[in-house]
C-alpha cells in the first residue's frame, strides 16, 4: 500500500470548486463565467473524503510542515526554525518501518538556512528555482513590474525572483508543473515498490503571483492596464486602487488554475500506473491568503496579524483506496498534526509517543462523527535560537511580526473566538449566521468569549506550552 501527499501552499479553500463556497468577489469582464474552475481537485473530491472543517494549527509555512512531519500543534513550543534535534519525524518512523519515501519539494525554505525538512527520506529532491531561490546571477535585463512600495521586500529580493523566472518559455519550465513532472517520473520508476510514501510539496499557488499568461488571461479584467503586482506588500489595502486589488487576486486564480491543471497529470499518472485500488491520496494545504477581507491583504503580522477564516480554514480531501467516505463532506474538526497519525494508520506503523494529533481513518469509516471539540490556530511564537540564525523575514515566516505572543483563533463548528493576549482586543464571530466574520459580537456575547478563552488555556496546558505563551491569555478573564 502507498501514500501520496500533495501540498499546494497557500490554497484559498473558496478557490477549490468542489467545496460550492460563494463567490467571494466578482470578476469584472467575466461576467455570467464561473468563478472559479478547478476540474481536477474536483474530481479527487468526489472520490475522497471532504474535510468541510478542517483548520491550520500553526501558521505559516515552514510551522506547518513541522506540525505536518511530527503530528505536533507546533507553534505552542517552537518558532520559525529548523527542525530540531530530538524532533521524532513521519518519514523516519516510516523508513524504520521498511516503508521506501521520497520528497519532492520546491518551497524554498523547506531547504534552505539548515531547515532539513529532507531529513529521513530515503529521497529527496529540492526542485531549484522558486521565489528568490539564490539560483542564477545572470545579468537578465530584468524591469520592475510596479513601484516599490507596492512590492513586498526589498529590491535585491525582487530581483532574484525575476531573474529565476526570466527564460520561462513553456508551462514545463513553471515551478509546480517542474515540481510535479519529477514526482510523476519517480512514480514510473517506483510504482511496484511494496510500500511507498510519495511527499510532493509546491510553493504554488503562493507569491509570486506570476501564472502562465493564458491562465492570468481566464481572469484578468481585459481592460486593465496598471502594474502587475505579482508580490504585493502585506498590510492594509489602501495603497491599492480597486483595479489593482482586482488584478491581484486574476493571478492567484491563475495561479491555481496552473495547480489544478498539474495535480490532474499526476493523478492520470497514477491511474495509468494500475495504483488506484492501493494507494491514499492526501491533498492539503499549509493556510490561506487574504485578498481584502477586514481591509487586509496577504499574511500581515503584529496588530494586523489575527488569523481571520480565509486564512485559517482550508481544504483537505483523503482519498483511500477503498472508497471510504468517498464524497462524503465530513463536518469534524480536524487540524494538520492529525495528518500524520492518519499515515501511520494506514499504513499499520504505531505511532511513536511524541505525537498529539488523532487519526482520520475511524471518521472516514464512519466510526465516529467527531474528532476534536475546537480548533486552535497560532502564528508561530518568536524563539530566539543559539544555534541557527532566525531566517523568516527572508521567506515572509515573521510576516512583519517579532512578537513571542500573538493573538490565537479557537474555533468551534458555531463561533471563531480571536484571542489576543495582554490587553489587546479580542474578537467573536458567529460563523452559522456570519461566515464572512463581518460582525464582531464581542460585547454582545462576553459569557461564549470568555468559555472559549478558558478552553484556549487549558488547551495550552494540557499541550505542555511554555508559561510564557500562556499568561498572556489569562489577564481578560
């Protein structure tokens, strides 16, 4: 039996079609089309089990993988960091298992800064050239593509991103059609393996938002003529003229139209390959990205920084070799460490004392219909490491933040509490009659505020955190 993991970073879930989300903004010069269309996540939906609550643990990228490889709410104990030491990893409880795994990835910081995200595959290949992957000093005669306090970064930033993407002629020479087209290769070399683990991790749909022109072409506004803002400064949106809001959020569909596209190639190739009836596929993202919502764009940080819905609930389908739950929208709370124990589960490979998450096989064979009560939802805490130099703000980890505590987002199947610690503002929103969070009813419902804020902290204590990352939480009870 086998596992493939398919990670598309920064995959909005009202992106992906088959969850029927309402549009969340119109097109304009698209009137009457669809707003989204993505066939191939599609039809994995309708064969996989629907995770409809599924919510981010730790937040961004590289916490997320460490929640993802250790099956840990990472964010309660570490920072942007390396893995450690003593960090017990999915592919090494595999590997010990005789189970052959094989990472293909390009998102950067994966493998850069002494990160290690490599560590106990028995393969890997760091597929060069994402973002600003220090790759080519060729003098390319690049131009900026619009002013620079529109820009996230600096300037020499910007510049390596444009040289990595200045001789792409083909969609091949894309990062997540690269990516993905050395995965469906390892795959005819390696389908009769007995058991394998397949980890495929794209950076796309992530910044920078720079689609092959035909996709960027299904939903750019034909009469804009400003800047491409293709890496976009985090923050409030007011520096953007509605035009260019509008033509930043055509890129990133495009940018997952270019995704969805890719993954489709490696599920006809492990169809083509005879693997469908014994292989589990597991299609996840590491968070979301706000395209305007609470006048925020991207991932802000500091006062800016709650983790709002579209940046904390995501998509997730599994789809088992046995058809279980296929098409099923399952409504449990699930988070990112439970993906591991699920693996593990699957593949009969006890999972070692370390991990906190749950397995999802007994929902998917319709056991049980619950999993966990409540999510929680953390930016990583900022801990300062003798031992490897804190690299985030070249990766967009920090987000503008240096705070050691941010607010965190417990959120229940009725209400999203955002907890913000000290004497900072919380907020409360009732997702069954308020999905956009349009309506903070914090002063309305202080007794649901403050349940929640209890649940937080005795979460955080039962999870062994730090004093430090939870006395902040107690001075509004």
């Amino acid at each position: 039996m086998n596992v493939i993991v398919i990670m598309n970073d920064s995959l909005r879930r009202d992106h992906i079609a088959a969850y029927g989300v309402p549009a969340p903004w119109d097109r304009p010069g698209h009137e009457g089309e669809p707003f989204i269309e993505t066939p191939n996540l599609d039809r994995l939906a309708a064969e996989s089990a629907i995770f409809d609550r599924c919510y981010i643990a730790s937040y961004p990228t590289v916490p997320n993988r460490r929640d993802l490889f250790t099956g840990r709410w990472g964010f309660l104990e570490a920072g942007w960091e390396p893995l450690r030491p003593n960090d017990v990893l999915l592919s090494e409880v595999l590997g010990q298992a005789g189970i052959v795994t094989q990472l293909f990835f390009d998102t950067l910081p994966m493998g850069g800064a002494g990160y290690n995200f490599m560590r106990g595959f028995q393969g890997w290949q760091w597929i060069r050239g994402q973002h600003h992957d220090q790759l080519t000093t060729a003098p390319f005669p690049i131009k900026l593509p619009c002013l620079p306090h529109q820009m996230r970064g600096d300037l020499a930033r910007m510049r390596r991103i444009l040289r990595n993407s200045f001789t792409r002629r083909y969609e091949r020479d894309y990062m997540a059609p690269k990516t993905i087209a050395a995965a469906i290769d390892w795959l005819e070399d390696n389908y009769t393996h007995e058991s394998f683990l397949l980890w495929v991790d794209t950076w796309d749909p992530h910044e920078p938002f720079d689609p092959p022109p035909y996709d960027y072409a299904r939903y750019a506004d034909p009469n804009y003529d400003g800047y491409a803002l293709i890496y976009p400064q985090y923050g409030r949106i007011d520096y953007l003229t509605p035009a260019e809001l509008n033509d930043i959020r055509a890129r990133y569909a495009g940018e997952v139209r270019m995704v969805d596209r890719n993954v489709g190639y490696l599920l006809d190739k492990v169809h083509a390959l005879g693997l469908d009836d014994k292989t589990m596929i597991i299609h996840i993202t590491d968070h979301g990205y706000l395209m305007g919502e609470h006048n925020l764009l991207g991932k802000p940080g500091d006062l800016l920084g709650n983790l709002y819905e579209p940046t904390c609930h995501v998509g997730m389908f599994i789809r088992h070799p046995e058809g279980l739950a296929a098409g099923q929208r399952l409504q449990a709370i699930v988070q990112p460490p439970d993906v591991m124990p699920t693996i593990l589960d699957f593949f009969g490979v006890e999972a070692p004392p370390t991990v906190q998450g749950r397995s999802l096989l007994p929902l998917m064979r319709g056991e049980t219909e619950t999993h966990w009560p409540f999510a929680i939802s953390g930016r990583f805490i900022y801990v300062p490491s003798e031992t490897a130099a804190d690299t985030s703000f070249e990766y967009d980890g920090m987000a503008g933040s240096r705070s050691e505590v941010c607010a965190r987002t417990v959120t229940t199947e009725r209400w999203s509490y955002i907890a913000a610690p000290l004497d900072m503002r919380s907020e409360l929103y009732d997702l069954q009659s308020d999905p956009k969070q349009e309506h903070d009813l914090i002063n309305e419902r202080p007794e649901i505020a403050r349940e929640l804020r209890l649940s937080l902290i005795d979460f955080l204590v039962q999870h062994g955190a730090p004093e430090p990352g939870i006395a902040p939480f107690r001075t509004q009870l």
